[in-house]
C-alpha cells in the first residue's frame, strides 16, 4: 500500500508540475502576442508604458486578494470568538439564575 500511494503522490506531484509548466509556457504566449498588438497599436514606446501600468495593476490585484483572504480569516476568528463569548455569558446568567 505505501509504495501505492508515494506512485500516487509521485503521479500527482508530476502532473500538477506539468500543467504548471504548460500554464506558464501559454501565459508567456499570451503576453507576447498581447504585447506585440500594443506595439502595433500605439508604437513601442506607448505600449511599454501601457503595458508596465497593466501589469502594476494585475499585481496590485493579486496582493489585494491575499489581503482579502487574510481579512476573511480574521472576520471568521472573531466571529467564533464573539460566538464563544455569548455562549459563556448565557451559561452564566443560566447559572445564576
């Protein structure tokens, strides 16, 4: 069973290196062909300067995403935080009453 499952995580580990290789090599593609269109249609010097401020953005994107996933993690925390701090009370004034 062991060596089944190192085949396994192997096979896995394998393709998802592939399809990340192969994700690159067409995103590559991709800008090439975007860029050589901004070329084209503004002349080098424009559409580097476009280009450069496009790929700000998609990078400023990116981190603004992981920020939002950090503060969806933070909100869930202090949901269950205030969840445990009702239950106490109520347990209390249960107690006491």
């Amino acid at each position: 069973i062991s060596d089944y499952s190192f085949y396994n995580n192997l096979c896995e580990t394998n393709y998802l290196s592939i399809n990340t290789i192969y994700l690159f090599e067409i995103q590559n593609k991709y800008v090439v062909l975007m860029f050589k269109y901004m070329i084209y249609r503004y002349g080098y010097y424009e559409a580097a300067l476009r280009f450069a401020c496009l790929m700000k953005n998609f990078l400023h994107q990116s981190v603004l995403t992981a920020n939002a996933a950090e503060i969806s993690k933070h909100d869930q925390m202090i949901k269950t935080l205030v969840d445990k701090t009702e239950q106490l009370f109520f347990l209390e004034d249960q107690f006491y009453d």
